[in-house]
C-alpha cells in the first residue's frame, strides 16, 4: 500500500532531520531561514498525513541520540501556551521544539526504513496531533518573529 501524503511527509521529515544533524550556529540567520521554510513544510504536509490505524502490539523506542543545536540568544522566547485561556506568558525553548520534532519524527522515519509504513504515518499522525505540531508552531513563531526583527 503506497500513500502519496506520506511520501511527500517522509521528504520533508529527511530534509528537516538532516538540516538539524547538519545544525551550525555560525551559519547566522540564513540557518534559522532554512529552519523556518523547513519546518512551514513540514507542518503543511504532515496535514495531509492519512488517518491509518496501527495493529502494533508493542511501543517503538525512541533511543535516539540527538543532535547538538545552539541557538545562542534566539534560545529562549516568551508565548501563551494555551491561546484560548487567558494565562500568562511562559518561556519556551527552541532547542526543545526542534529536538522533540526531531525525535518524534525521526521516530516514523525509522519505522518507515524497516519497511512498517503505516506504523509509521500512524506515529508521524498521532504524535503530530498531540505533540510535535504544537512545537512546529511556536518554533515558527519564534524564527518568524527572529527574521522579521
């Protein structure tokens, strides 16, 4: 069974694995340009993502080593967690964004490369609705606000 989405998804998630694995803080603001297009592609396919359902009967390890990143004074920002609750203002970590979207979607990868594709779309949808989409945004965010100063 071939799923175009995840085709285009399993792109852009080696694309965006390998631009963090390459990661060097001296590439400036042309780094952190490349990291926002990446991740806009990433969160725009992953939408697309289809729904499958997993017949796994055991978890997936996520013993990855994870790549050194630095982002130097663009590290930590200020966001509202929760848009639709008034709260306030938490930091965030752009090191955690980009190393928990690395991890989950490094995740799907591997399953994909040991040829369990749609265990893989599952973990990429799922994780992605409940976890690392949330990171997508406020990272973005974050790099938008950085480029835009």
């Amino acid at each position: 069974m071939k799923f175009e989405a995840a085709e285009d998804f399993l792109e852009s998630a080696l694309h965006y694995c390998h631009l963090i694995d390459s990661f060097n803080k001296n590439d400036g603001i042309n780094h952190l340009n490349k990291l926002l297009f990446s991740l806009s592609d990433l969160y725009s396919k992953a939408l697309y993502l289809p729904q499958v359902v997993s017949d796994a009967t055991e978890t997936v390890s996520s013993d990855l080593t994870l790549p050194q990143v630095d982002f130097d004074q663009y590290e930590m920002y200020w966001t509202i967690f929760e848009p639709y609750h008034l709260e306030k203002p938490i930091q965030g970590s752009l090191t955690d964004d980009i190393l928990d979207i690395y991890q989950d979607v490094k995740k799907g990868i591997l399953l994909y490369r040991r040829n369990e594709p749609l265990e893989a779309i599952w973990h990429w949808k799922f994780d992605f609705e409940t976890h690392w989409g949330h990171h997508v945004v406020e990272a973005m965010r974050a790099l938008h606000s950085v480029r835009s100063n």
